[in-house]
C-alpha cells in the first residue's frame, strides 16, 4: 500500500511541472506575439502613408480615372487593422502580465461561440475579400514611370494582401469543414 501514496505524489509533482511548463512557453508565444503586432503597426503606418501620398501623386490620379482604385477604403481599413492591433497587443500584454493567476476550463456556450465565429468569419470576407480587390486594382494603376507611386513601401502592401488572400482560403476551408 505505501507505495501507491509515493506513486500519487509524484505524479502530482509532475503535473505541477507540466503546468508551469506549459505556462512559460504560453508566455513565450506571447512575447514574440506582441514583438510581432508591434513590427505590424509600424509597417502599416508606413502603408498609410504611402497611400496617402498617393491621393496627390499626379501620375497616379490620371491612371486612376480609368481603372478607379478606393484609396480611402484602403487607408479605412488599414486604421481599422492597427486600431485591432494595437487592442489585440493590449490583452496580449494584459495575457502576459497575468499568468500567475490564469486558471483552466471554459465557461461559454458552445452554440454562441459558434453563432459569433462564422459572423467574423463572414465580416472577414466582405471587408477583407474588398481590400484584396482594391490592392489588386491598385497595383493595376501603378506604372514604373510614376516616381511618386513606384515606393518600394507598395510592395509590403502587397505582400499584406496575399497574406489576407490566403487567410481569407483559410477561413473558406475552415467553414466548409465546420
């Protein structure tokens, strides 16, 4: 008999490890998340104001007529990105400053959760599933010519929206598959 009561201790002792284990990488993940979204607000600001200089690069704005781009679309939803950035950073931060106190388990309604997970999803598509079109057309509109319009900075802007393009194929496949 003694030997179950040292069995139940250890295993005890190597929960409590496994916790705080799985605590500090938690809170790695976290630190290099907030690293990350940091990197990501000053590159937006930089797209911003690159699309901003557009709205007065002459070059640009006879381009445009024919094909119209939504510059202030683009720059709307640029704020919106680092407005939820800089909230996401927020509870990321408050995330890492109390994990000492986190506890487990879930408290909500499945059917909810659901319900408010295919809205976003849906939201998602409809501005982002835009934002992609309006960079599509944007880059359309841009020639090498064009000094003012030809910034290196456009081709982040790019890159942002085959990153929202193949997330947006994400989030299709996830909702086919709920």
């Amino acid at each position: 008999m003694p030997p179950k009561k040292t069995m139940k201790k250890k295993s005890s002792n190597n929960n409590s490890m496994n916790n705080l284990l799985v605590k500090n990488n938690f809170q790695h993940a976290l630190g290099i998340s907030m690293f990350v979204l940091l990197i990501m607000i000053i590159i937006i600001g930089f797209i911003i104001h690159y699309l901003n200089s557009l709205k007065t690069c002459p070059c640009f704005q006879v381009q445009n007529i024919m094909n119209r781009t939504n510059l202030d679309y683009l720059i709307i939803i640029e704020i919106v990105s680092i407005v939820f950035y800089i909230l996401l950073l927020i509870h990321l931060f408050y995330m890492y400053t109390s994990m000492s106190s986190m506890r487990g388990g879930n408290g909500n309604s499945e059917s909810l959760m659901m319900f408010f997970t295919i809205l976003l999803i849906f939201l998602n598509f409809l501005i982002y599933g835009y934002f992609v079109f309006f960079v599509y057309k944007l880059a359309e509109n841009i020639k090498h010519d064009c000094p003012c319009a030809a910034h290196p900075v456009r081709y982040l802007l790019y890159i942002q929206a085959v990153v929202v393009f193949i997330n947006l194929l994400f989030l299709l496949v996830g909702l086919i598959n709920m």
